[in-house]
C-alpha cells in the first residue's frame, strides 16, 4: 500500500455488529471472510490491479481504517491504496492488527483464481460481494476490451461511506440498532434467542431437550489455520432434492448437514441430543437499502434428535427447520428484534462503558452463547454476473473464517459450490455430507485444504496453502 495525502478524512462510528467481531475475534477466528472466483485463463496481475483501482474510488468504505476511541472503535476514511498479491499462505487470516492503521480487505490472485478477503466488522457478505462483482466486471471488461463495447464496467456511482441501513429503517426508536446481546458465527453474528416455537412455552421435556445443544470439538491445526474443503457441483441435481422436500436449498443443505454431523459425532445411546445452525438473514430483502455496510440479522435453528426415524429422517428434519424459520422469517418479527436491540444499544449505562471494558463484556457474552451453536451456514445464493463477465467466469467460492465447522454456498451459472471451513483438522463429517450427496447421483468435485503437519510436510515453500482436489 501507498499513501497518497495525510489530509482529515471523514469518520462514522462502527456499528454494533462490527463491534461484537471486533471483541470475538481471536487466533483461530479471524472475522474474516473470502469471495473467490474461478476464471477461464490466467490471472494478470497488472490488469488486476487498475481494475482494482477503478473499482476502489467507487467504494469510499472499502478505503476505511479502524481507529479507536475512548467509548467506541470507529471507521476513518483513509489515504491508503490497495495492491493485489499473489497468494502465499493460508486463506482468511487476520486482517486487522491493533496496533495498524491498514485497509480491512486485500485481494489476492493465483492461477486462474481472484479473491477478495474483507474484515467482518467492515461490511457484510451482500457489501463485499458488490464489491467484487464490480471488480471481476471491471477485470474481465479490461481483458476482453472487444466483448465490451456496449456493455458498461463497474458501477459509476460513489456509495456513501456514512450511510446506516439500520439508523434509516428503525431511527424511530431514537437509536440505531445494535447486534451487541447477539453472538457471532462466521460470515455473520447469530442470535442467542431459538426460534419461538422451540424455546417458549411451559418447561418441559421437550423443551429440556433443546437446552442440551451440543458443540463440536476437535483437534487444532498447529499453526491454527483453517481447514477449507470445497464441494462443486451441479446446482440443477440438488435444488430438485430441496424441492421434493418442499424446502429451499439452505433448509435442504443445513438437514444435510445436520445429519452428517449427528451420523459421525453424536452416538446413538446418548440420544436426545440437539443440535443448532447459525442462519444470517439479509435484511436488505426487507428493508431496501443502498448501503454496503453491514445489515444483517440472523437467527438460531435447532432439531433434538431422539431416535425416531421418521422425525429424525432428513425428509423430517427438513420440516422441522423449515416450519422454524417460517415463523421468524418475517417483517414485522425481524423488525420487533431490532427494535429491543436498539434500545439496549442505547442504555445510558452502556454508552459510558470505556471501550477495552466494553470489549471485555462483549467477549463474556460471545463466548457463553458460542456454548449453545453447534453450527453455522451462510448462503450467498445465485450469483448473476453479467454478459460477456458471466462467460468468463466459472465457480464462485464463499470461505469464512470459523471458531466452529460451518459452510458457505454459492452458486453461479449451473455450478453449486459448497465451501466448509472448520478451526478443527478432522473430516469425518464432511465425508457423511459427501456421501448423502452422491449416493443420491450427484457428482462431487472435493478440494481439500493441507493444515497438518503430515500434510504440509508433502508440499514445500509458498504453496504450503495447496489445495488437493479428488472427485467423488
């Protein structure tokens, strides 16, 4: 990075969503994520970088540094300039640094692959992915310059770096909202609330069952990277398995998941066990906004396994989860949630609460409720790139930096990629998943990261971060 002025730059104080990852990150959870995309030639790395720089003085956000106040961290415009690298190490490590006034994304090349890694506490997955789609449009438009005559590049119009999707839609209350009494999961902070129908009611057996959620546990890479392991395949194959249940693919995908996991990790004489998924909402799907910073709520899906073989079947799972969601997918029930958050936010107690105390208690409260979610999936759903980028472009990838095993998917054009990313070495789990998948008939493309010793040991100097890709 260069700087290029020292001039007084525009400043906005962080959300609380970004303050929570601020005081849960830690050696194994970076709060980072990763947007990839897989092209049909070579990355040059010069045409990168001017797409890059096209790009970037249109998104005055991405040019923020954080800083720190006596209350609260806060963004500030800055003078830096991003350069593209190749990549030479693990994916998703940390990008914020204490002591460091450095710009919260990097982009990265290697072989036909471009990345872009953001800080959580910076925007959203729906922020950074319009980042990069403008990106790989500006890049593909500088490499195909015939193909793109008529077709316009990357967006014309600045975002504004102050603007609050959440000060717009519920200023009402007389505070913007707050995420902070919210845990975090990987590409986005989960609630520590179960959905209505699973945790209201009179205390019964049932409901005791709910509250015995199991957390995965396993052994740590040395150096504490992530394990990824990328999943491709065709999406037409697995939407027709959702449909026959009647669910949407995430809810078909997290059933999957949990069985895969209640298969390899939970015996059958320990049954009831429950175990619960993390699920982000975008909130800009009901509450319209421009703005890329972050706006997202998430929620908490839970199913007790009890050994019954219909309600334990996927086909059963499926609808437990599915009528879950349902019920706090709304509106007006999004729009109740934010609203007590906001006035939490606001409690003048809290507002005098020097920041390194305020990170303290925020710590406290990510790490109780990490102790009830077992899992975490985000779901970026379909990509459309636009004629002639589409042409270009093949898989997209979404890797997020995990304290627990979760999974991100994206699918573009007739490719599904489904990336785990787990702060554990072992794969029993994903090969359950592997197997439901193909012995339904769909072929399964596997990439697996190298994080132990052993394999790390097999590859030498800047490639230690190979992945090894077998089909299934």
């Amino acid at each position: 990075m260069t700087r290029v002025s020292a001039q007084r730059r525009p400043w906005v104080r962080l959300d609380n969503a970004a303050n929570i990852f601020l005081a849960a990150r830690s050696d194994v959870d970076s709060k980072v994520f990763r947007l990839a995309a897989e092209l049909d030639e070579p990355i040059d790395p010069e045409v990168l970088q001017e797409a890059l720089d096209r790009v970037y003085a249109q998104y005055p956000l991405f040019s923020a540094v954080l800083r720190q106040g006596v209350f609260w961290y806060y963004l500030q415009q800055s003078d830096l300039r991003p350069s593209v690298a190749e990549e030479t190490g693990p994916p998703v490590q940390h990008l914020y640094h204490h002591q460091r006034h450095d710009l919260l994304f990097r982009v990265l090349y290697r072989g036909r692959r471009i990345s872009v890694e953001v800080f959580h506490a910076l925007t959203d997955g729906t922020g950074a992915l319009w980042f990069f789609e403008d990106l790989l449009t500006e890049y593909v438009g500088l490499r195909h310059v015939e193909e793109f005559r008529t077709v316009q590049g990357a967006t014309e119009l600045k975002q504004d770096f102050t603007v609050d999707a959440f000060t717009h839609w519920f200023r009402s209350s007389s505070a913007p909202v707050t995420f902070e009494d919210d845990a975090t999961a990987a590409v986005e902070s989960p609630s520590t609330e179960l959905p209505a129908e699973v945790d209201d009611g009179p205390p019964t057996t049932t409901r005791r069952r709910h509250r015995r959620r199991d957390v995965l546990r396993g052994t740590h890479s040395p150096d504490l990277r992530t394990r990824v392991i990328e999943l491709s395949m065709p999406v037409g194959p697995v939407l027709r398995l959702a449909k026959a249940e009647g669910v949407s693919l995430t809810i078909y995908l997290l059933a999957v998941f949990f069985d895969s996991v209640r298969r390899t990790q939970v015996p059958a004489q320990s049954l009831p066990r429950t175990l619960t998924c993390s699920v982000p909402v975008n909130l800009r799907q009901f509450f319209p906004t421009a703005s890329g910073r972050n706006f997202f709520a998430t929620t908490l899906l839970a199913h007790t396994y009890t050994g019954d073989s219909g309600e334990d079947s996927i086909s059963g799972v499926c609808a437990d989860l599915d009528r879950q969601f349902r019920q706090v997918l709304t509106k007006e029930g999004l729009a109740r949630k934010i609203r007590r958050l906001v006035r939490f936010e606001r409690n003048p107690a809290l507002r005098i609460i020097p920041r390194p105390l305020k990170d303290v208690i925020l710590a406290s409260v990510n790490a109780l409720s990490n102790r009830g979610i077992t899992l975490a999936i985000s779901n970026l759903g379909r990509v459309v790139l636009p004629e002639p980028v589409a042409r270009h472009t093949g898989r997209l990838y979404l890797h997020v930096a995990a304290v627990r095993p979760q999974f991100g998917a994206v699918s573009h054009g007739d490719q599904l990629t489904i990336s785990f990313t787990s702060p554990f070495i072992e794969t029993d789990y994903h090969a359950a998943f592997v197997r439901h998948l193909t012995s339904a008939g769909i072929p399964v493309e596997i990439t697996a990261s190298r994080v132990t010793a052993d394999e790390l040991a097999e590859v030498a100097g800047p490639t230690d971060h190979d992945m090894e890709a077998t089909d299934a």
